[in-house]
C-alpha cells in the first residue's frame, strides 16, 4: 500500500465521490463565481471530514 500509494488514491476518490454528491453542475455563469462556488463546496467537504476526525488524548 505504501509502495503503490493506494491507500492515498482511494482518499482523494472517495472524497471526489463525495464532492459529486453535492451536484454535477455548476449553477454560476462567471467563471469567478464558478471558482467561489467550488471553495464553497470544498469547504462544506472539509467541514464534514473535521466532524468525522476523531480527537485522541494522551492518557496517563
């Protein structure tokens, strides 16, 4: 897995799946609104991998 990198390939796809699920189209017409759109929906991605990132603690 280290040496072929699939563990990192299978990350991106499985984030690309989810970006998808958003919507297919872009609903803006300008090309910077297009850009604004997508740092939205990558932000709304990001948000929702922070919720799933478990917090760990040193015990002891």
């Amino acid at each position: 897995r280290r040496w072929s990198g699939y563990h990192r390939r299978s990350r991106v796809e499985t984030k690309m799946h989810c970006l998808k699920l958003l919507g297919h189209r872009l609903i803006a017409r300008d090309f910077d609104r297009q850009v604004a759109e997508l740092q939205v929906r990558i932000a709304v991605l990001n948000g929702y991998t922070a919720l799933g990132i478990p917090v760990t603690k040193v015990a002891g």
